[in-house]
C-alpha cells in the first residue's frame, strides 16, 4: 500500500488524514494517510526518514502535503516544480516519483479558486479583489487568482515592500491575464474602491489579533474569505458580517487543495464537495 502524510509543526490540528482516506475510500484507493511532525530545520531529514521507513515496510512512500512552516523547505528539496509552484516559489505538495526524484507542486491557489467559484458560487472573472498579506499564504494563492480572470487585484500588506516584491514577480502572468495588479500599505486602504472579494492570507486569525483590513473596503454582498478555518476564524467571519458581507473560511480551500494533491498522486479526481459537505457536519467551523 502507497503511504502518503501531511508534515508539519504543528501538525496534530490538520485535517489532512481524514479529508485523504475518505478520498481513499470513496474512489477505491488503496493508500495510508498519516501525520508526521517534523522538527524545525529538520525537513529534508523527515522526507527521508518517511520514504525510507516505507520502503523498510515493504510499501512505497507515495508523497506528502506540506504545510507550515515547511512549504519553502519543500520548494528546495524538489527536483523538478510546477509552473504555479515556481511562481509562488512555495511547495504544499511533494510527489515521489519511481525514478526517486522528487515532484513538487503548490495547490492552495487552485484549492481557493475551487472553493469560491465552485462552493461558495462566486465567478471570479471581472471581480475587484483585494489580497491581504505577503507571505507564503499569499504568494501560494496569487498565480490562479489572476488566472480566474478577476479585473483588478490589490495585494495589501503591513509592510508595503513585500507586497511590491511579490506583485513584481507576477507582473508577467497579470499582463498576460489582462488583469490590473497593485501594492498597497494596510495603513492606506482607506481611499481605496470596495472590493468583491477580499482574501486574508494574514496570520491574524491564527494569532488572535484584530482583523488587519480597515472598515469600508467592501461592497456590500461581497465575499470575505479567511484561510483559517475552525474558532481560528471566528473573529474574521464576525467582521465580515458585520461589514454586511458574504463570510467564509479556509474549510473548503483545505478541501478543494487536498483534492488536487490527490489528484496529482492517484490519477483519480476525488468527489471534494461530498467531503466538504460531510467535514462541514463535523466540524462547525461557522460563527
């Protein structure tokens, strides 16, 4: 049996295992999904590890996702990366290939895509969307962004460098898109136009603080989706109504991105709304 996990540290909270064995299970698929923590500054001794303890088993290590803090270690480790991971210069998913090499590619941006044009029924194309955050998150989910055909694009972050570095390196894929790509400071969002759409691939929820976007950057009926998911976003999704504004967490993003990863590594594409729906019934992640 192929083995595959999600690494990570912390890791015990993720999802991960479960949204991957009833893929297993509704497509027939045999494989073991597990958790694996990984130490800091010890990743490429993990993949290792994991690939030798399989082998050791008798089975195959099939792959891994990966999440933080480890998603630009994985970018270095891989041999060969996707068009889109290249991009965000960020790995979430590792696909170890029969001739040992090692396959990386970057799901989430696809997986948030998925999530609001699919699950939340939201079309994208000719949106004003308004990306919170210059980090990982972010970078990972920019590229299909631009690629949904929204009209304009404002990356906005706290420290306004970071946001012209990262709409710099997707200057080329926007032109090509047609789409309008800004920087922005947080601290000067307010003479900005409403959005459609707003992303937050800050941190904030995860620790707590305050929501990092001012009032009155949002249409009324737009759509406000956090990355987190679980009580971890209870306080975004609170702001968002109460800007009168469509709330919705990371759980269908984590769902739709984990479908891709398995998709990448079965050949099978798994039935992602049956999960969200099902997880959704386990886990009130609603405010």
């Amino acid at each position: 049996m192929d083995r595959y996990c999600v690494m990570g540290n912390p890791v015990e909270h993720s999802r991960s295992p479960w949204i991957h064995a009833r893929f297993a299970e509704l497509t027939g698929q045999p494989m073991d999904y597990g958790r694996r923590l990984v130490p800091l500054g010890g990743f490429a001794e993990a993949v290792a590890a994991f690939r030798e303890e399989a082998a050791a088993q008798g089975g195959r290590a099939g792959g891994c996702n990966v999440t933080v803090p480890f998603k630009f270690d994985a970018a270095a480790l891989a041999d060969r990366r996707s068009e889109r991971a290249e991009l965000a210069q960020a790995v979430n998913t590792l696909r170890f290939e029969a001739d040992g090499s090692v396959y990386g590619d970057n799901t989430d941006g696809v997986g948030l895509v998925n999530d609001i044009e699919r699950n939340a029924g939201r079309p994208l194309a000719g949106a004003e969307l308004l990306l919170v955050g210059a980090g990982g998150a972010a970078a990972g989910v920019l590229g299909p962004l631009l690629h949904a055909g929204v009209r304009r694009l404002v990356v906005a972050n706290r420290t306004r460098d970071k946001a012209v570095a990262l709409v710099q390196r997707h200057a080329a894929p926007a032109r090509a898109q047609g789409v309008v790509l800004e920087a922005q400071p947080l601290d000067g969002m307010s003479g900005l136009a409403r959005f459609d759409v707003l992303v937050n691939g800050t941190a904030a929820s995860l620790a707590g603080d305050a929501v990092p976007v001012p009032a009155g950057v949002l249409r009324e009926g737009a759509l406000a989706v956090d990355m987190m998911y679980g009580p971890a976003a209870a306080g975004f999704l609170a702001w968002a109504r109460a800007q009168g504004a469509e709330p919705r967490d990371g759980l269908g993003m984590l769902v739709e991105q984990a479908a891709e990863s398995f998709t990448l590594w079965r050949g099978v594409a798994p039935p992602a709304a049956e999960v969200l729906a099902e997880l959704r019934r386990i886990v009130d992640t609603r405010a």
